[in-house]
C-alpha cells in the first residue's frame, strides 16, 4: 500500500499532538510493509525537499509559500493550499497513491477536497481519509478565543469543510466525535473509532516516590488547568501538605486577559509558589519525559476536551497512576479503579476524594494498578492491534469510494422547484452585456472562443450603445460565426443579463462582462464541476484584475454565514445551470448600484441552489478608471446592502447570531473582501462642533460651496 500522510508538523518536538499521532502511525505502517510518505511545512526549504527517514519513511517538506500565494492567502489558507500543491506535484511526477490522510486541524485538506469534488483528475479515486484529532474550531472555544476574528473563523470553516468533503474518517474516541457533531453532521459518512497506536519498551519497575504529584501537560484552558488549581488552591487551603508539579508549557496565550498561562497562575496563586506547594517546572523535551515523571505517585490529567492525548499513554505505559477527567477522550482510555482513576468535573468534590483514596493506597496497591496501566496500553494500542483495526476499514474505504454525486456543502437550504425547458444540452450560452465598451470587446469574445469548451454559443446584449465606435465594434461581430448581437433600448445591466439568460439556449449559462476576459480553461472546468454535482448550479473561479491592478482575489465558495457579510465569489462571470438561474437567480435592478449580482448568488443560495469555487485563476477582471464599481460610495453599498438584507430576512434570520458575531468582531462586510487575513477593527464617535456645525450650516444654504464639499468628501 503507497500510503501518503499530510501533517503541519513532524517529527514530535514536544511531544504529545498529531504530530506524535502522525510518527507513530507512519512507523506502525511502514514495519508493516507499507510504502509511507510523510509530508510537512518546512520554511527553511526553498520549495520542497525529499529525505528518507528512519524505518524507510519517505519526508517531502515543502515551504508554505511554495507557491508565492502570500500577498492574498494568509497563513493558514496558504498552507493548505500549499499541501494541495506539493500532492499535485508528486502525483504528476509519481502517480497517485492508495491513500491521502490529513489530519483536521488548521483544514490542511481544504484545498485538497475542494480540488476533488470540483472534478480536478488528479485526485479522483483517491481515498481521502481525514484524522479526528483537535479541530481549532472546538479548541479555540473552549480556549476562550475569539473564534469570530478572522482569519481564526476562517479557519474553523475550513475545519469544518475537510471534514465533511473527507472520504473517511477516524477519531481516536468516541468523545470527538461527539463533539464535533455538535457543530458539523457526517452522518452517513464511512467513520470508524480507532484508537491512536502508541509502541515503547515493557516497563517491569513500578517504582515511585510517594505523593509526588505531577500535572503533566501545558497550561491552558482546555486542558482543565484552572480547575485543577482551583481544586488543589481549595485543599491547600484546608490543610492539605502535598505539592503539585506542574511539567510543560506555560506561554499559552490567555486571550481574555492578553497573558500568558504562566503570567495568570504566578499571579493568581503567588503565596502557594512562594511557599512550594505549586512549582512551576516549564516544557520539556520528549527526551527528558522518562527521567522527569519516573518517581511519580500520581499523575493528574484534568483536560475537559481533550480527544486522546498521549500524556495518559505515556504515563500508563511508564506504570503510572494516572487521574483524569471523564469530560475528555482520556475517559475511554481508564478503567475505573483498574487501570487508573476518573472523576468529574461537574462533580468537583469527586477529585478531591479520588485524591486522598490514591494517596491512602498501600504501594501493593498502587503497584498492581501501574502494572494493570502498562498491560492496558500495551494491549490496546499496539501497533499490531491499531493496524488491524485500521487496515480492515480502510479496504472498505476503498471499496466505496467512487465517485461522489453531490457536494459536501455545509448548508444547503431546501431547493426550490425547476421549470422543464428546451435548453441544448451541454451547450454553454456565455451572455455579454454591452453597453459603450467597443474598446475591449474583441479582447472579451477572443478569450470566449479560445476556450477548451467548444459547445459554446456567444450573446452580446447590447444595451443602447450610443457611442459610435462601440456600435461599429458590435458591427464587426455581428457577422462571426458563433456571435449573436441582440440590440435593446437602454435598461441597464441588470435587466441586460436577465434578457440574455431567457434567450439563451444552452443547458448552462455563463455571463461576463464586455471589458473581462476568461482563461481558455475555465468553462471546460465550470462545467464539469455543474454536470458533476447534482446539488452545484453554479461555478466560480479564483481572479486576477488587470490593466490598473495586479492583485489576485482569491474568491470563496460561498457559504453562510460568511457569504451574507460579503460576497466571497467573481459574482459577474459564473457559470450555471441555466434553469436554476432562471428560477432563483434573476438579477433584481432594485439592489441598484453593481450589486445585482451579488443578490442573485444570495438568492440562489437562499432557494437551494449552491455554487462553487474552483480554486485557481480563471478569470480576469478588468479594474479601468471610471468604472462603475470603482466609483460606488459607502452609501450606495449601505444601501444596496440593506435592500439585499431586506429581501432575504428570513434566510439573514437563521444565522443572526453568526452574523452579528462576525460584524463585530471585524467591523462592516462592505470593507473587507479575504476572511484568511486578521482584520483591524476600530472605531470612534465623532462629536459635534459648534463652530463646524455652523460651518455646515453655511455651506447647505450656498448652492455652489455644497457642491464643492460633496466633490472634497467624494475624494476623501
């Protein structure tokens, strides 16, 4: 089996995480005959670098920026566009492999899934398998930081998107599961519980230095360490003798009182250090692990959502008892009373009862559960055991892979009904509103007729040209082949597009503006993702402006609640289903001010009918002076936001929250158009003047100073 293995780290550095998940796993399989590769960032490489690592594992790290995408991804979208690309690469130059697996956090299989059920060949019929282990979207929460800025939101719904577009999934407990399903549904999907493998030499010496009491892991909120000292401030309090060392990281940052872990408990619990009863002991290298929890009598693991962590492997395999939380993963690693001990943090009297029957018990005791501790996990997460375990469900992912007829949208609204009609099948109508662009209309129809697609029926919808060298341009093309020039009174472009949609014949309809241009790929591609999915009916791509800008726009597929703050797609150039246009997507002239179109992928959305995005550059916007869009004020789009917002109340309703948390957290959706990018808020009263306010007064009743001061504030 070529096994391929994406993780954002690796080797383990401090141990514990998906990188330790991902080392064990590529060991597991590699002693067992497996062709494994492992790919991971790595800065320090220029572009990508490929080692063979001990046990024959195959390393490709690759830089994050591999393919100088910084200027309009950030960090944690780009790298998992990187990982889509450097797996592209490989696959070109090697051919696919059996399995692609990825862990969950930071949505590393974004891009990858997005490829895939877009139609991208190079991945289809490869399994992709994504790992349970710590999605950001559960952990940030109950780290208490503000999930709603981005690019962290972003993050969590890129999270969210691999996990439903997997092929597979595997969580180590039951737990995570759970709690994932709180926020996401993948029911029906091929899911199985395997535990994590973990390998290290049989300890026989149960040796251990009485009350010696460690908390093993790095402080912060998820992992329960406020309430552990809470607990332990409380017996401290009331007599109680015994320290608690505290071993790993305290630089977490604590987001509400912008400190580190360590900065909060040293000031929050300075008389118990002064007096040793808390010691403070810092991270430690994996090395150091053994020697530092060798002589412990207990040690406490008081996560509250914690999937599997490794500390409880680590120290039950070392014959330590160990005492944790039912509130975590680590619960289903614990039998009760046998091979350690739980207690609840709903119950908070329970710990401190579990503590002193511990510590009360005779080292004959004490010994007898290590041992039981050591047993359990070399039985239970035995590389032999978890590779049987995940071999037999992989040859059943294997069988039911096959090709995916629907796209994994996080929403999807009921889907309105679709009138029959009489459209071609698999032509492509692509309507161009015309109106005074005679300088650039033998660029956009060129682009058209370039296109790998050649089912293709072109409509310019002139719409009242009056300028003599434009209407001799539409002359011109009034006689190719191909190109159909279709002449109206001047309605404006909203009613421009929806004249062309009605006449157009082709089974998918496509429009674009007279000054833009297509790259020769996109309708081929648009149109295998529509004819693909049975629930896309329309398709985007990626945009790079031209002419009076060189940036990119790396557009989204548009998904609430995101797409209600902002429109996340290249909303003047899809491609649809033409019957779903027709019935939900008719541009509304109402919303005025060039955001007709951005109303109708709301609309579309709103009646069932999803887009997509495909996830490079395909189209070419035009940014000229003096262009519509260049010239709209923040009061038009107020304006035609709200008439948007109005006319979909029921649709904005449903995610109110989400919205309002998402506008606060980075101010209007109008000033922003990148949810990977972290967004500087801010905000002021402005207060009145008298003499201003007198000023103002003055310029309203003089005609031509009011006309000046609206051309200063149009500048400004």
């Amino acid at each position: 089996m070529n096994y391929w293995l994406l993780t954002s780290e690796y080797p383990p550095m401090h141990g514990g995480g998906i990188s330790t998940y991902c080392y064990f796993t590529a060991r597991m399989l590699s002693e067992a005959g497996h062709a494994i590769t492992v790919f991971t960032q790595d800065d320090g490489v220029s572009d990508f670098v490929i080692t063979n690592e001990l046990n024959n594992i195959r390393l490709v790290r690759f830089n994050s920026n591999r393919d100088k995408v910084h200027t309009f991804l950030g960090y944690v979208a780009r790298l998992s566009y990187a990982f889509a690309s450097i797996v592209k690469k490989l696959i070109e130059t090697e051919g696919k492999p059996d399995f692609i697996e990825a862990q969950d956090y930071l949505g590393i299989a974004y891009y990858i899934t997005q490829f895939k059920h877009t139609g991208y060949k190079f991945l289809s019929e490869v399994p992709i398998v994504v790992t349970l282990h710590s999605p950001a979207f559960i952990y940030l929460e109950y780290n208490r930081v503000p999930i709603y800025c981005y690019p962290d939101f972003w993050t969590g719904e890129m999270e969210k998107q691999s996990i439903s577009a997997a092929d597979a999934l595997i969580s180590p407990t039951h737990f995570l599961v759970r709690e994932i399903q709180k926020h996401i549904s993948f029911s029906g999907k091929n899911t199985a519980v395997i535990a994590n493998p973990y390998s290290t030499e049989q300890v026989t010496n149960f040796g251990f230095k009485r009350n010696h009491i460690i908390y093993y892991g790095k402080l912060s909120p998820q992992k329960g360490s406020f309430e552990l000292l809470s607990y332990f401030k409380k017996l401290w309090d009331n007599g109680f003798t015994h320290s608690l060392h505290v071993i790993g990281g305290t630089d977490i940052v604590y987001q509400p009182d912008l400190q580190t872990m360590g900065q909060v408990i040293e000031e929050k619990y300075t008389a118990y250090l002064a007096k040793g009863l808390l010691k403070l002991h810092g991270k430690i290298q994996p090395s150091e692990i053994s020697a530092s929890i060798q002589d412990a009598h207990l040690i406490i693991v008081p996560s509250i959502v914690d999937n599997m962590p490794y500390v409880v492997m680590e120290a039950m395999s070392m014959g330590k008892v160990v005492l944790a939380s039912r509130q975590g993963g680590q619960a289903e690693m614990i039998e009760e009373g046998v091979s350690g001990f739980l207690f609840d943090h709903n119950e908070p009297a329970t710990f401190a009862a579990q503590l002193n029957k511990i510590l009360s018990y005779d080292d004959a005791a004490i010994k007898q559960i290590a041992s039981n501790a050591a047993q359990h996990v070399s039985n239970q997460y035995a590389f032999k055991t978890i590779l049987s375990q995940k071999t037999r469900f992989l040859q059943q992912v294997k069988i039911n892979v096959g090709r995916q007829n629907n796209f994994p949208f996080l929403h999807q609204e009921p889907q309105m009904p679709i009138a029959k009609d009489e459209s071609v099948k698999d032509m492509l109508s692509v309507v161009i509103p015309f109106y005074n662009m005679g300088n650039y209309i033998d660029e956009c129809i060129q682009s058209v007729t370039d296109s790998s697609y050649k089912k293709i029926e072109i409509l310019v919808v002139n719409d009242g040209s009056c300028d003599a060298f434009s209407i001799k341009k539409l002359d011109e093309q009034r006689v190719k082949k191909g190109v159909t020039v279709i002449d109206r009174l001047n309605e404006g472009l909203a009613a421009t597009r929806n004249i062309g949609a009605v006449i157009a014949k082709g089974e998918y309809l496509a429009f674009l503006d007279a000054d833009d241009k297509v790259a020769p790929s996109y309708y081929e591609k648009a149109v295998l993702a529509l004819a693909q999915n049975n629930n896309v009916f329309f398709a985007g791509s990626w945009v790079q402006y031209f002419e009076n800008s060189n940036a990119v726009w790396p557009a989204f597929t548009p998904q609430p609640p995101y797409a209600l703050v902002h429109n996340p797609i290249n909303s003047s150039g899809l491609v649809y289903k033409r019957s779903a246009f027709l019935a939900g997507g008719i541009n509304d002239h109402k919303t005025d001010y060039g955001l007709e179109d951005y109303e109708s992928v709301i609309s579309l959305l709103h009646n069932g009918f999803n887009g997509i995005v495909l996830p490079e550059i395909l189209f070419y916007y035009r940014v000229r002076s003096g262009s519509m869009f260049r010239n709209i004020s923040r009061e038009k789009l107020l304006y035609s936001n709200k008439y948007i917002a109005e006319k979909h109340k029921d649709y904005y309703a449903k995610f109110a929250i989400q919205l309002i948390n998402l506008l606060n957290a980075n101010g209007p959706g109008y000033l922003y158009d990148n949810p990977t990018f972290k967004i500087n808020v801010s905000s002021k009263s402005t207060g009145e003047n008298l003499l201003l306010f007198k000023f103002k007064n003055l310029i309203k009743k003089n005609e031509r100073l009011k006309k000046i001061a609206l051309t200063l504030r149009k500048i400004n």
